[in-house]
C-alpha cells in the first residue's frame, strides 16, 4: 500500500452507490490495487425497496455492508465516501469498530458553528462536525476539468496524515468503472 504524508500504513476501501437506469443502484466497496479498483462487495438496490427491506435507510443498508465485511478487514481499514455519505450514525459505527473513515463534506456544512465554506485551506483538529468531533480537511475552491467545485472532508484520521491525496484516492472508484459501466 502506498504511504501518503506520514509512516502509517493502512487499507483504504472505496465506497460508492452507482445507479443503473432509474431504478437501480448498487452499493459497492472497492480496493485501490494498481491503479484500479477492484469491487469487493456490491449491493443492488431498487429505488423504492427500502420500506421492503430489514434495513430501513440508506445508512443502515451501508452499516449492514460493513459489518459483512469487517471479518475480513484489517483494523486499519479507511473507508472512502463521497458527500452524500455524511451520516452521524455511520461515522459513529465506523469509530466504535476500530476503524477510519473520509467522507468528502458538502459546501454547506458547519463546523464549530461556522459555514465550511468560510474557513480556509487548512486541517481543523478535533472540531464538531454533523454532531461529532473529528478532524476536518479543507481543500477549499479548485477547476478540475474546466468545472469549479468546493473541497473538503471529514476524518478520524490522524491529523497529521489529512492531505488531498487520501480522498483522491476515492475517485478511483468512479475513474476505472468499477462495474462496467
């Protein structure tokens, strides 16, 4: 595994939900490996099956996943996540089983009771955060690809190991078409 900005070795697992025409979309955990992801666990989901299944939210259908997999996962194991993972519950969950996460925050989010949006570039030690305390990785404003997008996540992380790098990782899952696509 490649060590980023620090001696601290750790597993990263992409997540991801990709949607499959307007009626399904599949949950799944890759591994970065070689400069692909290679999926692990996928979870197809219809749209509207949540009132059908045990899991009763999206964050509980995500829980279950990771429970399936923390067997076979080191407890060194980061989870990726994009923005629409944000959920309390499932960095709570994340926490209490040893393990890490990054989750990519949407520009209107508050941290400390200030607008994300408003703080600079820069990492944000032990600060309250979708009602938890944890590190905060301010990237800020950036054009990739001709597109201007906000960047910023949360960690549990060590502070001393948040950089761009950790989330770009992430973005394997969506660049080597995880599922044919």
């Amino acid at each position: 595994m490649n060590r980023v900005k620090s001696s601290y070795s750790f597993v990263f697992l992409l997540s991801d939900f990709t949607y499959i025409k307007e009626k399904w979309r599949v949950l799944s955990f890759a591994v970065p490996i070689g400069g692909r992801a290679l999926p692990i666990l996928l979870i197809p989901v219809r749209f509207d099956s949540f009132y059908k299944l045990r899991w009763k939210s999206e964050v509980d259908l995500i829980i279950h996943a990771i429970s399936l997999l923390l067997p076979v996962l080191p407890k060194r194991t980061v989870f990726l996540f994009d923005r629409e993972f944000t959920y309390p519950d499932l960095m709570k969950f994340i926490m209490s089983k040893g393990m890490y996460f990054i989750i990519r925050l949407k520009r209107n989010v508050y941290v400390n009771g200030k607008p994300l949006w408003k703080l600079g570039p820069g990492v944000y030690e032990n600060v309250f955060v979708h009602k938890i305390f944890a590190n905060v990785f301010v990237r800020g404003y950036i054009s990739e690809g001709g597109k201007k997008d906000f960047y910023a996540y949360v960690s549990n992380l060590p502070a001393d190991m948040l950089c761009w790098e950790l989330y770009r990782k992430r973005m394997k899952i969506e660049e080597e078409e995880v599922l044919g696509r």
